[in-house]
C-alpha cells in the first residue's frame, strides 16, 4: 500500500519533471540551431559569388567540348545538366550539392579534355581547360565551419526533433578541391 501511494505521488512529479526538461532543452536548441544556420546564410553569399564566377567558366569549357565524340561528349552532357542543375536551385543545401557535383564532373573534364588527342590539337579549347583547371578555388573554409556547427547544433535526440520542426535540413559543406589534376 505504502509503495502505490509512494508510485501515485512519484509519477506525476517525474512526469512534470520530464515534461519541464523536455521544453527547456527546446527551448535552449532552437535558438543555437538558428544562431548555427544563421551563421551559415550569412557566410553563403561571399562562397556562392565565387562559385557563380567558376561556373561560368566551367560552363564556357563545357560550351567548348559539347560536339566532342564519345566519352568527352557524354561527360560535357553531365557537365551541361549539372550546370542547369546549379542555376536553378534556390536553396544553400541544394546549391552546395549541385556545386559539389559540378566540381566533382568539371574536374573530370578536365582530365578527360587533356587526355584527348582532338582537344589537344585546338588550342583556344586547350587554353580554355588550362585556364579553368589552374583557377584558384575557392575560400570555403568560414563556410564549411559553420555548416560544421550548424550540423554539430542539429544532432541529438531533442535538437534532431527541434531542428525537424524549424525544418532545417541537412546542409553539406562545399568540397574543396585543392589541387588541379594531373
């Protein structure tokens, strides 16, 4: 008898007690997740108008190589799709994956524009694979930091809830290649 009436006084409180933790942690979580991807729309910009510009070039490439036969051809397709792709996602999480892709298939036409006996042989579309390979990458070390935060403020049990009802999504970080092929 003592123990149910001790379970009757007991359960409640601790069920309060859970209740008040819980909102507290919601509490605290949504304004680091929103400070975390606030962080992140502010560092954006400055990265997207640098890989505007690389885009453009790479799109200037792609233009070069569309009537290459085979392989080059198909992979200048990809490049071509991709860069579609790229200019008309709106969000930063879809613009980061499209701009990871593009940088994944333009270094892969780069290497496949230098390997081929035809493009070798035209030097404006030579110039242009040397000129876009040789480019500076860009800065996206502030960026990749604080999607790096954002992700760490959005894990959890409670924060992956939290961050699902504010409906902040993944983000990836921009991956930076560093090195032009060889």
């Amino acid at each position: 008898m003592r123990a149910s009436r001790a379970l009757r006084v007991f359960l409640p409180f601790a069920i309060v007690v859970v209740l008040v933790a819980l909102a507290v942690s919601v509490l605290t979580a949504r304004p680091d997740i929103g400070d975390a991807k606030h962080a992140v729309d502010q560092a954006w910009p400055a990265l997207e108008q640098q890989l505007n510009d690389r885009y453009d070039h790479l799109h200037t490439v792609d233009t070069a190589l569309t009537d290459a036969p085979g392989q080059l051809g198909d992979l200048a397709s990809s490049v071509d799709t991709a860069y579609k792709d790229w200019s008309k996602a709106r969000s930063v999480s879809a613009r980061v994956q499209a701009a990871n892709r593009l940088e994944t298939l333009g270094r892969r036409l780069v290497v496949a524009a230098l390997a081929s006996a035809r493009v070798q042989r035209n030097k404006d579309t030579t110039a242009l694979v040397a000129a876009y390979a040789s480019a500076p990458v860009p800065d996206a070390q502030q960026f990749n930091a604080n999607v790096a935060k954002y992700e760490r403020e959005r894990r959890g049990p409670v924060r992956g809830v939290v961050a699902r009802l504010m409906s902040d999504g993944h983000i990836p970080a921009y991956v930076v290649i560093t090195a032009p092929p060889a």
